[in-house]
C-alpha cells in the first residue's frame, strides 16, 4: 500500500493475518500490520529493516489487501472493509474505518481501478463494487449470479474483468453499462470461457518481453496478417505449478481469423489418445459443461511452426476452404483475410510466439 505524507510518497509493506484456533469454524480474530522499510548501519554496511507503523485489530482473518486511491482495501472473512491512513504526529499513524460493505461468502480476492472494486468471492464468483466518496459507502453495482468457487481476479479495464476458478477454468465478465433495466445492469455478462488445466492463483498486468515498433504494410489485404505485429501480451497468470502464462487483447477480426485457423489446425492435429480439443477446452465444473468462447489456445496456435511442410499445407488448405464460404457482402466493412498461404501463415504465428 502507499500513502501520501508531508508532500512525499511514502511505500508501506502491508501484512493481513489470523489467529487460528482450534474448535472455531472460521477465524474470528486477526490483525493488519503496516511497515516501513527503513536504513540502517550495522557492522558491515547498510541493512535494511522494517518498521511497524500502524496495527489494527480484526474481527475475521485478513484475506486479501489492495492500496485504494492513498488508502486500503482489506478483506476481512465475509466484509470489504476500507481504512485511511490517520497521522498521529509523532511519525506513526493508526488505521481508522471508514466504511464497508457485507453480502459476500468469504472475500479471498479483490482488485480496484478508480473508485471500482472488485471481489473474487470463496463461491460467488466476480461482484463489481463502487466507492462513492461524497456519501462515504461502497456499493455492489453488479455481479456474476454463476457459482464459481474464485482462485483468481484481475480487470483487463474498466468494463472486463478475468476470473479463474477451482476446476481449472478461466473466464471474462463485462459490465453491462448499456442495458435499459436496472436488473440487466445489475448482472455481469459471460463474454469469454475456457479451460486452462491449471490452477490460476495470480493475475498481473505486464508482459514478459519488451514491445516492438509495429511495422507497416501497403497492401489492404495483408491488414489482418500485418496487425498481428501489434498484438503484445498484457496480462500475465500464475499456476500453483510454476506456470507463466501470457494473455493479450485481440480486435474481433483478429480474433475471427485465429479461430478459423484453430479449426483449421484441429483437422490436421490429433489429440493425444484421440481425445478432442473442443472437449478439452471447453468450461467445464461440477455444475455446467459449455464449449469454450472468447479465448484462443494459442499452446495449438504455436504447433503450426512444428508441422511438416505437407501438414502445413493441409492446415491452409482447410483453412481457405472453410473462411471462402464465409466471404462478407460486397461492401462489407469488415477486414477479412480470404486466403492463406503457409508463408503467411508461419508469419502470423511467428509474431505471436515473440510476445512470450
């Protein structure tokens, strides 16, 4: 967390914790610790340590904790409870309560961006909340009325939100600000859903390479396959297994390209023991099973550059096929690719691969 002191921006190291006691179904009793890290010499040098600046006591265990506009978000057992930072003038401040809001299973998870918060629920999936200062409340202006025991949350902006769940799922959210009704607005709407295998515990903004100068092109046709040179990882995820992955935005004709081309691949690539990719992929838990959308595998995209040049030319093949039936009405605004070649094609999963 951080906090705005004497005209200086002063970092703040954040510790949530709990007392665990036998015989209580859930905590009931922890503690925020706020630390400074400070210099000091010793025999050999220079050290650094830390310093408790603040504590405040409990009613639950400490889930999760989010910096908030210079103050602190802190998830407490079913709560989200926000504090500010009150100096008592001797260098060291107290943690003082300012509002919160309740209706939640327990609060494991939670992101901010603006005055917009939000929660990754134990069962009850993404809620969105609101902060509103001139009234000093927070607010829950929508959520995701599926049952999705969270692991994971992150917002891709202000209106899409990623979430991964206990049964190797991932999904997106978007916020439904355009619709009529207050009950529609009330409800996160589904756009993505995909299943990973692996168990998400991290989400980060970032990229694992450093972005490149687009380049241009000349022909109208190639702005598709030019395009992909502007796609760059955005958002990172990390399994309980110590995988990296990498996740980045596409327009809608990049994105209708890449899924002509993975239907393509699924003609020419078997899976191992004969079992299906669409199964493989598609969200599944104890409750629902619906085929994957929004999310491009791009592990299959990348097998491409490992096929034999007769495989390659199959997978064009297919691919050609398929997207000249699908050719748009004369006058249609859409930028289509309607033809592949396998140079092309190495070419756009070429630049795709540099993002990881």
């Amino acid at each position: 967390g951080s906090s705005s002191k004497q005209s200086q921006l002063e970092e703040y190291m954040v510790v949530g914790t709990t007392y665990a006691i036998d015989g209580e179904q859930e905590p009931m009793k922890g503690r925020i610790l706020v630390f400074s890290v400070a210099e000091a010499d010793c025999g050999t040098g220079k050290e650094r340590k830390l310093i408790l600046r603040a504590e405040r006591q409990t009613r639950g265990a400490v889930y999760c904790l989010s910096p908030f506009n210079g103050k602190l978000l802190a998830g407490i057992n079913s709560k989200v409870q926000l504090f500010s930072f009150l100096s008592k003038g001797t260098g060291s401040f107290e943690l003082q309560s300012e509002c919160g809001h309740h209706g939640h299973i327990m609060v494991l998870y939670m992101q901010s961006r603006g005055d917009f918060i939000i929660i990754g629920d134990l069962m009850k999936s993404i809620s969105l909340l609101m902060y509103k200062s001139l009234d000093g409340t927070i607010e829950e202006i929508s959520r995701d009325y599926n049952a999705n025991w969270m692991t994971a949350v992150e917002m891709c902006d202000d209106e899409i939100y990623v979430g991964a769940e206990n049964r190797f799922n991932l999904f997106t959210v978007k916020k439904n600000s355009e619709a009529t009704t207050d009950e529609a607005r009330h409800m996160l709407n589904v756009i993505g859903e995909f299943h990973l295998g692996e168990f998400v515990n991290a989400f980060r903004h970032g990229s694992l390479v450093m972005k490149t100068e687009s380049g241009s092109s000349s022909s109208s046709e190639n702005d598709v396959i030019s395009s992909f040179h502007q796609v760059h990882g955005n958002m990172l995820y990390a399994t309980v297994n110590g995988v990296l992955g990498v996740m980045a935005d596409l327009d809608k004709a990049q994105y209708t390209m890449l899924l002509d081309i993975q239907k393509a691949l699924n003609k020419v690539i078997k899976g191992v023991g004969g079992l299906s990719h669409s199964e493989w992929r598609a969200f599944h838990n104890s409750r629902k099973s619906n085929p994957a959308k929004g999310f491009i595998d791009g592990d299959l995209i990348e097998m491409f550059l490992d096929l034999k040049r007769d495989d390659m030319e199959k997978v064009v093949e297919y691919y050609n096929k398929d997207v000249s039936s699908n050719i748009p009405s004369p006058g249609s605004s859409e930028a289509v690719v309607n033809t592949l070649t396998v140079d092309n094609l190495v070419k756009i999963v070429e630049e795709l691969s540099r993002i990881k």
